[in-house]
C-alpha cells in the first residue's frame, strides 16, 4: 500500500490532487454545494438544456410508459425502438448515411478506434486531443504520431515521412478542443487528407449545439449528447458500412448494457429543439476580450475560455478567490495540462449574461 500513499503524497504536495465535490442542487446556471449557492462556469451544459422545461416533461412521460433500464446490451434483448429513431435523427443531422449510439464519448472513441484500426495502419494525432482518443488508438495496436497541436506544416511533414509505409492512414483531431478553446483547421486537414489518402476521424463533442458541426465533414464523426444537448450517451455519424461492421467488433459497445431509453428519448427532443448556440458565442467573445484587456493571457476562441495562470499553486488560490466571491471555476492543471500551464476554463453558457461575466472579469482584476 505504500506505492498508493507515496503517489498521493506526490500529488497533495504538487497541488494536483484530484477530489470530487458533490453538487446537491442545480438551477438556471447555478450549483448547490455545501449549502452554498455558485455560478458554474464548470459546466458542459452550454445551452442549459439539462433544465428545460418541455425535455423534462416529454423524457417524464416516456419514463412513465417505458421505465428506466434498458436491461442488457443491445445484441441481446437491451435494443429498443428510441435507439434506431435517435440513430436515424442524428444521421440525418449530420448528413451521414448512418449511426450508432454509444454510452459516452469515451467508450464511443476507444471501441471505434480500437475497432477500426489495427497492426499496420498509422495514425497522426494531434497531440492535445482528449485521452479518450489516445487510448482508443492505444488499444488498436497502429503505430502513430502527435503532431503539434494545430500545426499543420508538422502534420504535413509526418504524412510525407511515414505515410507510404502503411495499410490505412487516419488523421484523429477534435473540433474545438476542450482545454483550449481554440477550432481545428478543417479545410487545411482535408487537404492533407486527401493529398495523403488518408481518413480523417473527428471528435466533435464540444461544438455540438454551439457551432455549426455540419461545416465540419469527415469520415468518422464522434459527438456527445452530454454536453450542450444536456442528455448523455455519444453517437457515431458514419456510413452503413462503417456501422456494421462497428457491430461486430467494437468491444464497448457489444459488451456494455445499452443507456436507459428514456436517456434515448431525452437525446431525441433535444436534437430537434436546441438553438441560441450563437448567442453564447458572442457572449464568449465579449469576456475574452475584456479579460484581455485587463492584461489576462486568454487563448482560444469559442465559449471554452482559458485564462492561462502558469504554476499550479496560483490557479488554485485564484480558484479558490473566485469560489468565495461565489464563482464556481475548478483550476485545470497537471496531469490534464501540461506543467506551468495549469489555468482557469470558464464555459459561458446560455445561464451568463454579460452583467455576470463584467462581474467576473471584475473579480480577477
């Protein structure tokens, strides 16, 4: 037991301990924690769909009919109609031929990865894509290569150097990446990918509902409904062919109970309801910059807004300076982030105005 405490001391004392901090209530942008109410800038919840009105009565009136769990995995008897109706809806969102439906984005990214690929084949990762995506590629045994993040003449390099030596060739990026906030440079990758013949796999799951993900093809298509769609599960917008064969071989779909129906169903009326992803973005647009002005380094360039800090020990008490002015904002810092690159990631959502954030602003300063 001694390795464990020896690891734990290590972190406690790099201030890069992980806990979990129980939320007892949640409402209109705000969290209930230790009978203390916060504003959340935590929260994935981009269009505040997790409260709205009409998805909680249609997913309460379904739940009445159907129940709750869906009892097994979908091979055996866990399918359900709500599945193939949610799979039909997403794929004609997207403009693919078909879907499938995951349990989260992570079991989504490492069973289509691990499915896909295999001894062989190569993969260019960029190289702050999520852990999800590295363990998928992992598990599937392919070589691959991290080019810098964004760096297009990088990427370009690799596929001239290595491209050739391999069966399949993907390119896995993500479309707004969730520490940075910064948008993947989709019309430069596609070049690249059709120059090298190569298959481009696209994590999408924070742009969903708040940018126009119908600008951004590929051939692998990965999003969540627990973010900005306020449900959970993931999906997969692929052709029929991909599909299929996903069926047979995709480890954590085959081998995972399949999500409570009613979870389907809630995923169904947010796709056909959510909207005000624009607003959200102008809102992110005007705090990043007043915190620019303020002299505050601040990357990116969606409704992810990283306020980079440098050490880790002073994101955390400027963390800690925004929760007892009543801002919820958890400090992101190492393993996540490199070290001294540790900071503060506000996700503006729907529930801030931009009195509120002016506030915020106010209190960094």
């Amino acid at each position: 037991m001694r390795v464990y405490e020896d690891f734990l001391e290590q972190r406690r004392s790099a201030h890069t301990l992980r806990t979990l901090t129980p939320i007892s209530r949640r409402e209109k942008g705000r969290v209930l924690i230790e009978e203390k109410w916060y504003w959340d800038f935590a929260s994935n919840d981009y269009l505040g769909l997790s409260q709205h009105p009409e998805l909680i009565q249609g997913a309460a009136d379904f739940l009445k009919i159907h129940g709750m769990g869906s009892t097994g995995s979908r091979l055996l008897s866990g399918d359900h109609d709500v599945f193939h109706a949610l799979e039909t809806d997403v794929a004609r969102w997207r403009g693919t031929e078909s879907a499938l439906v995951f349990n989260s984005g992570y079991q989504a990214n490492i069973g289509i990865l691990a499915a896909l690929l295999g001894p062989g084949d190569v993969v260019f990762v960029d190289r702050l894509s999520h852990a999800s995506l590295l363990d998928g590629i992992l598990q599937s045994g392919a070589r691959f290569f991290r080019f810098r993040h964004q760096d297009m003449g990088h990427l370009e390099a690799l596929l001239s150097k290595y491209r050739a030596q391999y069966k399949q060739a993907w390119i896995v990026t993500e479309t707004v990446f969730s520490m940075d906030g910064d948008i993947v440079p989709i019309d430069e990758v596609d070049m690249l990918k059709k120059k090298f013949n190569a298959s481009l796999f696209l994590d999408e799951s924070h742009a969903v509902g708040v940018l126009d993900v119908r600008k951004f093809p590929a051939d692998i298509l990965v999003g969540t409904f627990g973010k900005a769609l306020g449900g959970s599960g993931a999906y997969v917008a692929c052709s029929e062919l991909i599909k299929t064969y996903l069926i047979q071989t995709a480890r954590s779909f085959i081998y995972s109970t399949a999500f409570p129906p009613v979870v389907a169903e809630w995923n169904r009326l947010a796709l056909a309801c959510f909207y005000g992803g624009e607003a959200v973005l102008d809102a992110a647009r005007g705090f990043r910059n007043r915190l620019r002005l303020l002299g505050f380094q601040v990357l990116g360039e969606t409704h992810i807004v990283p306020v980079l800090v440098g050490a880790t020990q002073d994101a955390v008490a400027l963390s800690e300076r925004l929760k007892s002015k009543g801002y919820w904002v958890p400090c992101v810092r190492p393993p996540t982030v490199e070290a001294d690159a540790s900071r503060l990631r506000f996700s503006v959502t729907a529930w801030h105005t931009s009195d509120l954030l002016k506030e915020v602003a106010d209190v960094l300063a």
